[in-house]
C-alpha cells in the first residue's frame, strides 16, 4: 500500500509489546492503550478529514485490483503501466482543492521533494500570486480514481520548480516523471531557456528524488542541504508514452 512505517501508529496494552515494537521500528509512534482517548488529540493527527481522506479505503482496494492484473499478466512493468491507462489531470490551486493540498502537504514525507509544509495562508498567498504557477494533480486509470495525489509550484520568472509533492499511492507509477517532461517542454523546449529545480535530500525522499537524475536535470549547486538543479534548454526530453497528460483546454499529450 506504499504506507511509510513513520505513518503507522502501534496500540497495545502490553508494556512487553509495546517496547519490543519500539526497539524493533523506532519510527513506529507506540501508544499505551490506557491512553487511546487521547490518540486524535496527538500532533500527528491534526490534519484535515476531506471527502477525499475518507475513499483512501477504496482507493486501497483499486490498488489490490491493480495488483492482481499485474500478477496476471505475461507483461513486464512499463507495459503494465501503459495497460492501466493512467491519465494525469492538471489544474491549478483553487479555494476548492485548497484543503486537500494543505492535507497532502502534512502528510507526504517520501515523495516530497523539499520537506515543505504549507501553511493554509502560504498556499493562499500562492494561489494568488502571478509569479508562481501552481499545479494540482488528480489520477486515474481503468481501476478507478486515485484523487488528488500531487501539488507543484514553478516561480516562472526563472523559471524553476519550487516544491513538488506526490501522494505514496503513485509511487513507482512514472507520474513524476511524466509531470517533469511536461514542465520542460512549456518551459524549457517552448520558452527556449534552461529550466531549474530546487530539491532538499534526505533518507525518505531520496529514493524518489532519483526521478530528477532519470530525467535529465543535473546539480549546479549545494547550499544549506538544499540541491539547485538545472536541465539545460538543449537536452532531449524524456516521453515514455506510459501516461496521458491532460491540461484543460489544452491536447491531451501522452508522456
């Protein structure tokens, strides 16, 4: 299900259990069942509840259904992925999709590619803003609906990408790097000019920060643990043709 162990919460009422678990996943949060009144109250639970919070159930059985088709058939992985039918659809934030941005901000840690954490007010400020371009993701594939599962932010004046985020239900899917390709191609390849990316690393996300290197982008310079990386105007661009890549009132381009 692509749950970080650092997103699981652990309840017994057992002293010897509870410490065996703690010594054994430090990044499990272990809690006294005694104490199960106050678990909502905790600081990691003060996120948002949006009717999107609430389908995860399902969302995680249209992944059981994926996982079973791929078991089934004599393909490899990238031919599996092009069977699904995934479409990728672009908007930009609103008052509407706000709540969930901020609720995926709070919760995405493998995939979040600057550790930031969004503040309702910064989100705002950005949705605001004719100098930043903001992208919410949405995905769906034959099996369903997996909602909003990415947010992404492009000063365009440089142009560079500022934060991306993805939901870990789309990890290892190539949606990120279908997202990438089609920033360089507005920016990069139409705008004929060399294209930057901030990236914080750290252990949870520098699996998937592999995308960037995969993609093309090379590192130009380190400050304070924050990467800024750069894909030259000239460089091919990576298009796989697994996902379709919907931006309204735009052709669908598969990447």
């Amino acid at each position: 299900m692509n749950i970080g162990v650092d997103s699981l919460a652990f309840v017994d009422d057992q002293p010897f259990e509870r410490e065996e678990v703690r010594t054994a996943l430090p990044e499990v949060a272990v809690i006294d069942a005694a104490d199960f009144r106050g678990i909502l109250s905790r600081p990691e639970c003060q996120v948002p509840i949006t009717e999107e919070s609430q389908q995860r159930r399902s969302m995680y059985r249209h992944e059981e259904q994926r996982k079973v088709v791929k078991e089934s058939l004599q393909c490899d992985y990238t031919e599996f992925l092009r069977e699904c039918r995934m479409e990728l659809l672009l908007a930009p934030l609103t008052t509407e999709n706000l709540v969930r941005v901020y609720e995926l901000a709070q919760r995405t840690n493998q995939m979040n590619f600057s550790g930031s954490r969004y503040p309702r007010a910064q989100l705002e400020e950005m949705q605001r803003s004719e100098a930043y371009e903001t992208y919410v993701m949405r995905c769906i594939d034959r099996f369903g609906s997996y909602g909003i599962v990415g947010f992404a932010v492009v000063d365009t004046r440089e142009p560079r990408l500022l934060d991306l985020m993805f939901s870990c239900r789309i990890q290892g899917k190539r949606l990120e790097h279908a997202f990438l390709g089609h920033l360089l191609e507005k920016f990069c390849r139409q705008g004929q000019r060399d294209f930057f990316a901030n990236y914080r690393k750290t252990k949870k996300n520098e699996n998937a920060g592999k995308v960037f290197e995969e993609v093309g982008f090379e590192v130009v310079e380190e400050r304070d643990g924050l990467l800024s990386l750069k894909f030259p105007k000239e460089c091919p661009i990576l298009q796989e043709g697994i996902i379709r890549l919907v931006v309204e009132g735009e052709a669908a381009v598969s990447w």
